[in-house]
C-alpha cells in the first residue's frame, strides 16, 4: 500500500504542466501562478479522492479554485483601481504569431459556457465524459451541450467568412 | 451528413481551435520549480483545510487561539456596552430603587454638523426615545424623570452624563431647564440634537408617535 506521500509524488509531476496550460488560457499568469499552487494543495489534501485518471477531476478543482480567486480578486478590483500604479498584470499569454485570430474572435462571441466547453474540448483535449467531471455535470448533458456549441462556432465561423468575402460592411469584421 | 463527414468537420474545427490556444507558445515549468512547488504543497498540510476536510486536522492551537479570539471579541463587547454605560442594552442601574437609563452628550461635532428637518423616518432609528420632565440638573448631569417611552428603556429615570463642556453645549442645545418637559431621543447612547431632542410641543410628540407609533 503506497503511502499519501507516495501517491501524490506519483500523480502529482505529471498535473503540473497540464494545470499551468490550463490556467494559462483562462488568467493572468500572477493568478494562474497562485491557483497553481491552491490547486495542487487541494489535490495533496484530498489525494485519496484522485482518481487513476486524474486530470479531468484536477481540472475541476482548479476551476473552483480560480473562480474563487476571480471572486476575491473583484473585492478587491476598486481597491486596486486605486493604486494603479503598481504593476498591471500582463495579458494572458499572448498567443504564436499564427494564432488564428477568426476562430478566437468567434470563440470570443460564443456564450460564455459554451466556449468553455470548446476550449476543454479543443486546448485540453478531452472527451464528454471528462469535460462532464470537469464541469460537474452528467456525461450526456456535456455530449449534448458540445454539440451544440460546435454547431454555434462552425454557424459563427461560416458567417464570418461569408462577410469577409463579401465587402467589408458587415459588422463585427475586424481589419 | 455521415459520421465520417462529421468526424471530418469535428477534427477540423477542433484544429482551428488548437490555433487559437494561447498557452501553445508557454514553455514548459522549469523543473527545479515545479519540483519545489511540490515540496511547499506538501509541506502545508496541518495548517490547512478545505471544505472537504472540514475542521478535522485542526491543532489543538488553533481551537485554543480561536476561544482566546471569542473570548476577546465577546469582552470588548461587553466592555462597549457595558463600560459605556450608554448601549440601548444599558442594564438600568438602580438608584434610590429607581432604575436609570443612561445617556451621554452628542460628540461636540454634532453642533456643528448640519442638520436636517427631523423627519419619521429618522427618528425611527433611534434606539432611545422618551418623554420626560427635567427633576434635576446639576452635579454634571441631567435627570429627567420619563413619563412615557417611545423606544428603549423602560426606566423610571433617565440620566445624561457628559463632561462639564459637552454638557453645557447640550443642554443649551436642547434648552434643558430644571421641571421642563421635553422630548428627547438617543442613538448609540448619545442624545440626538438637531431638533430631534427639544422641549414638549405638540408638534414634535406628533412626530414621535408618528416614527414609533
């Protein structure tokens, strides 16, 4: 029988770069750095609950665990509007030069859930089933809820291009 | 449409999501990092605790600093009550077998601050409220002997105690004179002035029953 310690040094290497990427696309890096290291102390405290494929569940915990810190964070929004002048954390890591800018544009102009569910489906790389754990719903309502969120991006992106070959007098068309 | 043809335009789709990744161009952690990370999170675990875990794992030092806290917070409290002796919660203190509310002067700030019209709605704040006739003012203090409570109380006397200067301000304030009837409230153990605390008018106890009728 491995010990916690045991378990968690086993499991544990292998979250970090997942969990870094993961919060790297959602946060600023000052933020990702801290629910990094919330994350992986709740993993440790509650190492006996991982399970054998842990990262959907991991996902999971560091999606609280930043929206926890995304909540104190807006306590403290005026506060810090106040005192500017400190360091303004940087822009989420800015993306290769080529970076798809339609397709992010058009995630963008999704609801909000539904472009998590395409950026769990598409960045993290999972199935249904582990975007279900992530997201603390039930495998068929995540099968479906994908399904049409890719319907939406696809309609998006197909519009999208339909304007830009059209004149440039549709709105929402960048330069 | 096929599965294969929506297997297509699935893969498809999801590479174009892939070019959008902004955490494709993040190098990896620097091991020696990551390594320490672990080491720190490992590190923690008495200290700590998540709902999951409850309070279990709790020291017996935290328990006892946490009582210590209580019990600091609940002496303070009682302190602000009863060392004051000016909360609404005042026990009355007995004197000749009368019970006594006791009051303080506003803070000498008040006179200057501006007021505005007594109105219900304001008046209905206040913690204290009562009729009663001035029985003696002297020895730093004025006593009125309450004919009806609005708020508060109930005590058969009210007592107001302020330094000699605060006082003074007060009581030509509210024009306190030796068997004078007046309406007077409080907050925070403090009389109100600005119009709120005055001389008997048939007006202002309109007022009063109006805010606590």
């Amino acid at each position: 029988m491995e010990s916690r310690r045991e378990r968690f040094e086993r499991i544990a290497p292998g979250l970090i770069e997942p969990v870094r990427r993961y919060l790297a696309r959602r946060t600023d890096p000052t933020t990702a750095e801290d629910v990094l290291a919330e994350t992986l102390l709740v993993c440790w405290r509650r190492v006996e609950e991982l399970p054998e494929e842990p990262l959907p569940f991991v996902y999971g915990v560091a999606r609280l665990c930043l929206r926890n810190a995304e909540r104190s964070a807006r306590r403290q929004e005026r506060v810090a509007a106040r005192v500017a002048a400190i360091d303004p954390p940087a822009e989420a890591a800015p993306g290769p030069e080529e970076r798809d800018e339609e397709v992010a544009a058009a995630l963008a102009a999704l609801r909000a859930a539904d472009a998590e569910l395409l950026r769990l489906w598409a960045w993290e790389q999972l199935a249904p089933a582990e975007i279900a754990t992530v997201l603390g719903i039930t495998p068929n309502a995540a099968s479906i809820r994908l399904h049409r969120a890719r319907g939406k991006l696809a309609e998006r992106l197909r519009k999208d291009a339909a304007a830009s070959g059209h004149e440039e007098s549709r709105e929402g068309r960048r330069p | 449409m096929t599965d294969d043809q929506r297997d297509v335009e699935q893969d498809v789709l999801r590479a174009r999501l892939r070019a959008a990744d902004p955490a494709s161009s993040l190098p990896p952690a620097d091991p020696e990092r990551a390594a320490r990370l672990l080491e720190d999170v490992m590190s923690t675990e008495l200290t700590t605790e998540n709902r999951a875990t409850g309070t279990r794992g709790r020291g017996p030092l935290t328990w006892l600093v946490a009582a210590a806290a209580v019990l600091i917070i609940a002496g303070v409290g009682i302190f602000a009550v009863v060392g004051h002796d000016d909360g609404p919660a005042a026990p009355p203190t007995a004197v000749d077998d009368q019970s006594v509310t006791e009051l303080s002067a506003p803070s000498p700030t008040a006179y200057a601050a501006k007021c505005m019209v007594p109105s219900a709605e304001t008046l209905a704040q206040q913690s204290v409220a009562f009729d009663g006739t001035v029985t003696t003012l002297a020895d730093g203090a004025v006593t009125l002997s309450v004919g009806h409570w609005y708020a508060g109380g109930p005590t058969d006397l009210v007592r107001v105690q302020a330094p000699e200067e605060e006082l003074q301000d007060l009581v030509g304030a509210v024009k306190f004179e030796q068997g004078g009837r007046y309406l007077v409230s409080a907050t925070n153990g403090r009389v109100t002035v600005c119009g709120f605390s005055a001389p008997y008018s048939a007006d202002l106890a309109a007022l009063y029953d109006q805010a606590f009728g």
